[in-house]
C-alpha cells in the first residue's frame, strides 16, 4: 500500500509541474518569419537572372523586361501580379514616396523618359540608412542592381509597394 501511496504521489508531482523551457511563438511571429523567408527566396530567385538580356514582354531566361522579372519571380512562389508594371502599382499597400518605409521585397515604380504613366519596377534587395538597392531589368544593360542614389532613379521614382506583409 505504502508503495502505491509513493507511485501515486511521485506520478501528481510530476504532472502538476511546468517545465520553463517551453519556448512560444506568437502566429504573428511564424508570419513574420514565414515573409521574411520568401522575401529572401524572391530576392534571391531575381539575382540569379542577373545578366540575363533586356527582352521586350520576356518573362524567362532568354530574356525579361523589368515587369516580365518581377511577374516571374513572384509567381515561383505562387504570388500571381499582374504583367504590365503600371498594373502591379495597383496591387499591396502603397506606400507613397516615403524611401524611410521601404523594405526588403517591397516593389518600386519609375516614370521614366517623362512617360505619363509608370512604366518601369524593380524589388528592392536592400535598404541601408542612406540607400536603398533594386533588382530589374533595364533596357540598355539587362538584369541588374541599382541605387537610389543615381539621380536618374531619384528623378524618376514614384511610388512603393508592399505586396508581403
């Protein structure tokens, strides 16, 4: 009896005790982390094509135009935008011309050769404190890097667009 008395209490004592090296995450944190990942696989995904040739309408390897790119690379990972870039700077949270809020992923849309409607995107790879860095294809060089520090791009920009929460 004793022996079974000591099982029962032994078997309460060690259901009634929490362990504190449970580790919780809130749903809000896994998004979190889940976006983050896919940004960096989109980003990734676009800077393999770095190089690849300027194509009008291409949206592959043998050659993209700056929308054909972001369609295309999105769309790996099952985000369906549109294919023309003024289409795509209808879709996600604009954010206006403020460069402060820009992230990671984020889209960024030009006017350029004074066209009246936006005619050119890229996805922003960085954001430092003073620059902020964007993958596309432009027509003279093809698929590349560039910065918002070239006075072509400040003179040109647009507006921003966040398409990952």
């Amino acid at each position: 009896m004793k022996k079974s008395l000591y099982i029962i209490s032994l078997i309460v004592l060690f259901a009634s005790c929490k362990s504190s090296s449970v580790i919780t995450s809130s749903s809000a944190d896994n998004k979190k982390e889940s976006t983050n990942y896919t940004v960096d696989k989109i980003i990734s995904s676009a800077s393999e094509n770095i190089g690849v040739r300027y194509k009008t309408a291409g949206t592959t390897k043998s050659g993209y135009d700056c929308s054909g790119l972001v369609y295309s690379t999105f769309g790996l990972y099952d985000i369906k935008l549109p294919r023309a870039s003024y289409e795509q700077a209808k879709i996600g949270i604009e954010l206006g011309q403020n460069l402060k809020k820009a992230r990671k992923g984020d889209l960024i849309f030009f006017r350029t050769n004074k066209r009246a409607h936006i005619n050119h995107v890229g996805i922003i790879t960085t954001v430092e404190d003073d620059d902020i860095k964007f993958i596309h294809s432009s027509t003279s060089k093809g698929v590349i890097i560039s910065s918002m520090k070239e006075p072509y791009y400040q003179k040109a920009f647009v507006q921003l667009n966040r398409v990952l929460k």
